[in-house]
C-alpha cells in the first residue's frame, strides 16, 4: 500500500528540543513502507534558511521520495522579505505548500501577522498548513473558521487536527469548511475513525510529525476497521491531491 507521511521534519528545534537527522528519516521511510514524505523546516530552527536548504538537498538526493514545506515566521519578517522567502522556496526549491506555526511562532491564526501566510499561499497556488492542538490559546482550531470563510479559496490543512485533545473541535471546524483538510498525528484511533465517517476519507491525510511515531501512527490506520479505498485514500491520495504532488496512484 503506497504511504504518504504528509508531516514530518528535519533539523534542530529549540522549541522541543529535539535534533532530526536527515539518514534517520530515510531510515525509517525504508523500515516502516514510507514511500513519500512532505518535510518541513523546525518552527524554532537556529538557521531556518540552512534548514529549508537541507530539505532541498535531501530531495534532490532522495528524488520522487521527499518534497518540501515552506516555514518562515510572519512575525518576525516584514511582509516584502516574508514573501520573498517563500517564494524562493516554493518557485526555487520547488516546495509544496506552506506551514503556520502557531506554537513556533508565539501567533494565533486570526493575528495580522498570519494574513501573510494565507495571502502567500494564495498568490503562489499552494496550500496552507496551521499547526493546532499544542500551544492553546492560539493553536485551537477553532480560530481557523474565520480565515477559511475569509479565503474560501485557500486549502487549509490542520496539523495534528488538534491533537488528542481538540480532535473533535477540529473535526466540527472541517464540517463548517470544506476548505479544510485533516492531518492526524497525535490523534486517537476512534477520532480517525469518526473523521473518516464524517468529512470523507477525501478530506483525511497520513502524518507522523516524528519519525518515531511512523509505526504506531500507520498501525491506527491498519487496525481501524475502515475500508480499505478509505484507507488508501488517508494514506496517500488525500495528501497527494491538495499538495499537488503529481504522484500516480
């Protein structure tokens, strides 16, 4: 069965203090039947532009098996250089889409500063993903109903769909938007289950976040009793048509 992890990292974090090799991410996409991984730069890198460089190389090494995630922070860049940034690595480096840290960069989804991100991905044709779950007041999903009614256009995935704790807010957040898409790790297996039944396994994708997590993360699909076209459809086409990724299924 073909995989997609649509979430994953590599580099140094100083918000969770964590160090993700590049040999360890392919490591485990051999071990554990990973075929593809969208990668993104950490929110709290000390070099966010080396980091979003070293993803490129690892794609370049890695060709049809790694795409890029666009993650600089709106807050700290004014919008001529914030948009400069991710338009080098979406156009340059050919990156998939964009990330919001709300945890990362300390901003909720509906701050001034954040209508860079949603205006980027616009003007770009990519989608967006915001972080939720870890990090309240600013990563509740629910703060995201505003923006997808503000730019009905833009395609919106919820990283971790809120985590285990804020599950169902982000899966009533997706049935208010249909621009909305759900990325589970962290989830529960019943909250999987009910999101499939609810929104459409169309509207559902993969995620590990940490490589470590790939094993238990990919056994709550394989053990959840959804049909198996749902299952294909979360672990892979759902994430290979809102990025773009061109993949043949």
């Amino acid at each position: 069965m073909f995989v997609i992890d649509a979430h994953t990292h590599i580099g140094k974090e100083r918000l969770f203090n964590v160090d993700m090799k590049p040999a360890d991410l392919m490591k485990t996409m051999d071990k554990y039947g990973i075929n593809v991984s969208i990668v993104q730069p950490q929110a709290g890198s000390p070099d966010i532009k080396r980091n979003h460089e070293d993803i490129a190389e690892l794609k370049e090494k890695n060709k049809g098996r790694i795409f890029g995630l666009a993650c600089f922070n709106p807050v700290t860049e004014d919008e001529e250089r914030y948009f400069k940034d991710i338009e080098w690595a979406i156009k340059d480096l050919h990156f998939k889409g964009i990330k919001l840290h709300t945890n990362g960069h300390v901003v909720s989804p509906l701050n001034p500063y954040s209508e860079k991100v949603y205006e980027a991905g616009i003007k770009l044709d990519v989608p967006v993903m915001i972080h939720t779950g870890v990090g309240i007041p600013q990563a509740f999903p629910s703060l995201v109903i505003p923006v997808a009614k503000k730019y009905p256009e833009l395609k919106i995935i919820l990283a971790h769909a809120g985590g285990g704790l804020f599950a169902s807010e982000a899966l009533i957040v997706a049935t208010e938007c249909d621009n909305i898409y759900l990325e589970t790790s962290w989830v529960y297996p019943a909250d999987i289950i009910s999101m499939v039944k609810m929104l459409g396994a169309q509207r559902v994708m993969f995620g590990s976040d940490i490589y470590e997590n790939v094993p238990s993360f990919l056994e709550m699909y394989r053990s959840s009793g959804l049909k198996g076209t749902e299952i294909r459809q979360c672990l892979a086409r759902t994430a290979n048509e809102v990025f773009k990724l061109g993949i043949e299924l």
